[in-house]
C-alpha cells in the first residue's frame, strides 16, 4: 500500500503583488480564521516524487506534473495525507494515462471544473478520500451561485412566456364563446340576452384592463341596451321584470 499525498498552496500568480497578498490573507482569515475555506492550488503525489495537478492550456491535455512541493507558480501552504492506494505502479499510471485524455487544457473552468476538482477525480480512482470540504468550497459556492442565478432567469423567462400564452389562449377562448352566442342569437330569434357585439367587447376590456366595478352611467348604458333588445320588458313592472329576467337566466 502507498501514500497519497495532497499538496496545497495559496493561488499566488495573478501578476500583481498586492493582489497575491490580498489571496494569502484571505486564506489566513477564511481557513485557518474560521475554517471555511480559501483560494487553493492543489496536487496529488503517489509513487514517486511528482505531483499530478490540471491547468489550463490551448491545445492537448491539461494534465502535468512537478516535483512535489515545488510548484513555482504559487506558495506552498501544507501537505495532507488522505489515506493509502492499493494499486501498484502501473495501475496508477494507467489512471493517469486516462486522465490525460479525459481533461483537456482548453476545458479547463475555474469554477466547475478546476485543478481540485481534478485530484477529487484522481483520489476518487485511487481509492482514497476526496480532498477535504474547505480546499474548494469557494470554487463551489460560486459555481452553485451562478447556477442558481441561470436557473433563476430562466424559470422568469418561462413563466413570462406561459403567461402571455395563457393570455393569449384566454382571449380566445372568450372570443369562442361571443361567437357562440352570436350564432345562437340568429336562430333563436329575441330569445338573445345581449348583444355579441357588446358582450366581445366586455370580454376583450376584461383580458386587457381586468375587472372593475361599473360605474351608474355604464350600468344604466347596459341597462338601456337591455331595453332595446327586449321592447316587450319595458312595458312590465320592475317586478315582472326582475321575475322575467330570472327565468331568462
């Protein structure tokens, strides 16, 4: 059985010094502060004195390797032990064959798919424990972030769509019924209600502007409307003719 060894070291490349010192005391608050992660470089080492890591890169894999610890691109923090491998030799070097192929540089995401997502895969082939929660809880948290954000916008785009579908279908559907009620009225003779040009009107104001109370002047316009369509109620008294429009109803 062999030794796998997580390398980590503080990202400390961006090219400006003041940034890196900004990246190492943050990992001073965040980790070793209050235990919540950082800004992290890692590394697996197994057999050897290499390390196995991912970067991006144009063209071809963006798997390497450098002696372990030595990384000159950032600071070297600390070394864990995540437990033991085993798989001889050649095995761990055919699974480091297949990595190469598997993650290419130019697929390279800083934050879903990253050099410590990359020993995750490796360790996880090994046999060993992933790497510990904090070494890429920043990368996760922005990566579910903009998840959510994604998913956030499009569920709205959607919603949006379905309700001026549902709109539109509605408006419709009123239409239908006016035009049901048109084709009645002309067969039935002064059996009708209401006028169908009136009623797809109504219906038409009803999808756009919604419902509101009527006003005395548009209740007596209805009300005369009524009249006009049915001479033989204005001669009735209010009684018969709230006893005729029952039965009409």
């Amino acid at each position: 059985m062999t030794e796998v060894v997580l390398h980590i070291y503080d990202v400390t490349n961006s090219g400006s010094e003041k940034t890196n010192n900004t990246i190492v005391q943050i990992n001073k608050i965040f980790k070793d502060g209050i235990g919540l992660g950082g800004i992290f470089h890692s590394a697996v080492q197994v057999f050897g004195g290499d390390e196995w890591s991912f970067g991006f890169c144009e063209q071809g894999s963006g798997v390497f390797s450098c002696p372990a610890g030595k990384n000159p691109m950032y600071s070297y923090r600390e070394a864990i032990v995540l437990g033991k491998t085993n798989f001889p030799i050649f095995k761990v070097n055919q699974i480091l064959r297949e990595l190469s192929r598997e993650w290419r540089g130019d697929s390279y995401d800083l934050l879903s798919k990253n050099c410590n997502h990359f020993c995750d895969e490796y360790c996880e082939r090994l046999g060993v424990p992933k790497l510990p929660g904090w070494v890429n809880r920043f990368a996760h948290a922005g990566d579910a972030a903009m998840e959510v954000a994604g998913t956030t916008a499009l569920r709205f785009r959607q919603a949006k769509t379905e309700i001026v579908t549902a709109s539109k279908v509605a408006y419709r559907f009123l239409l239908g019924v006016s035009n049901n009620v048109a084709a009645s009225t002309e067969s039935s003779g002064n059996s009708n209600r209401g006028s169908p040009r009136f009623q797809g009107a109504w219906f038409k104001n009803l999808v756009t502007n919604g419902a509101k109370p009527s006003t005395s002047s548009e209740i007596e316009n209805q009300e005369e409307d009524v009249r006009q369509q049915h001479p033989h109620l204005a001669s009735m008294s209010p009684q018969r003719q709230n006893s005729q429009s029952r039965h009409d109803i």
